[in-house]
C-alpha cells in the first residue's frame, strides 16, 4: 500500500494499479502513475517524479487480499456448499470447499463475518480459478448495502493488518 490518500473518500489505503491502454502507458512515461482505492475502489492517477515502475512487478489484481477465516455457504442451480474464506478484498475472495466448482460457474455467496451480525450476500460470484480445492472467486453483483457492509468489514481488516 502507499502513503498517498484517495481524493475520493481521503483515505490512505491505495494501491498502485497496471496501466490500461495506450493512454495510460504514455502518461507513465512523464511519471504518471494509476492507482486504485481498496475502499471506494475509486480508481486515479498520481504523480510520482522520478519513479519508475516495472509493470511485471505489480500486481495484476486491483484490490489487496488479505487472509482471514471466514465460514462462508453458497449456492448455484440445484447445488449447494459450505466453505471457508482464506482471503478477501473487494473484488473476490479465495474459497476452500469440499464441493467440486468449475471455471465459470456462477453463485451466490453467504459471508459470515461476525457470530451475531447477518451474513454479507453477495448476489453473483464467478469462479475464475480452480486448484484442488481452492477457488478463486471475483464478486460480480453486490446489493448497495452489502456492498457497504463488505467495505466497512474490508476497512476494518486493513486497519487492524497495519497495527
């Protein structure tokens, strides 16, 4: 993460970004750099004199995961699961589960963050890789308030990894 602040919602936890398009590669070059919020997920440009970045070295993901143990159920057609969350952000997560899901397979996911509060549903989630029993998955289709129980829940994360 970087010490420059989001000038969407003002907070630090920013995180330098690839560069798409043509556009993008030109402004690198006068040290003009894309950055994406792990928050808002607000994606911008800041200006870094003198810095040099090798786009092989950063990360192709546009959101941090973090590890965490969360049980986690989901559901598609007539198939149903439980699993547990070892990594999280804003777009996706890392899923363990016993039930065998394929590349492509579309479902609804159920995080349950804390003991008391209701799970955080997110309404469609696409697996994008499979190993053994490790699924990558991106979160397509969140309801508005979910979304926002997601990046309070992310928020809190970040902050208790930088203490």
């Amino acid at each position: 993460m970087s010490d420059q602040q989001c000038p969407k919602c003002g907070k630090d936890f920013v995180r330098r970004a690839l560069c798409v398009g043509v556009a993008e590669r030109l402004l690198s070059l006068c040290y003009l750099y894309p950055y994406r919020c792990q928050l808002c997920a607000h994606r911008f440009r800041l200006f870094e004199w003198g810095r040099r970045y090798d786009e092989r070295t950063v990360d192709q993901r546009q959101y941090e995961r973090i590890e965490v143990q969360i049980p986690a159920t989901f559901s598609m057609d007539q198939t149903s699961g439980t699993g547990l969350v070892t990594s999280l952000s804003l777009g996706g997560c890392a899923l363990e589960a016993e039930t065998q899901l394929s590349v492509g397979a579309l479902l609804q996911l159920q995080l349950q963050v804390s003991g008391s509060d209701p799970p955080i549903e997110v309404e469609a989630a696409i697996v994008r890789s499979v190993r053994a029993k490790n699924f990558g998955m991106e979160f397509l289709r969140l309801r508005s308030d979910e979304h926002y129980r997601l990046i309070h829940y992310v928020a809190g994360l970040l902050i208790a990894s930088r203490q």
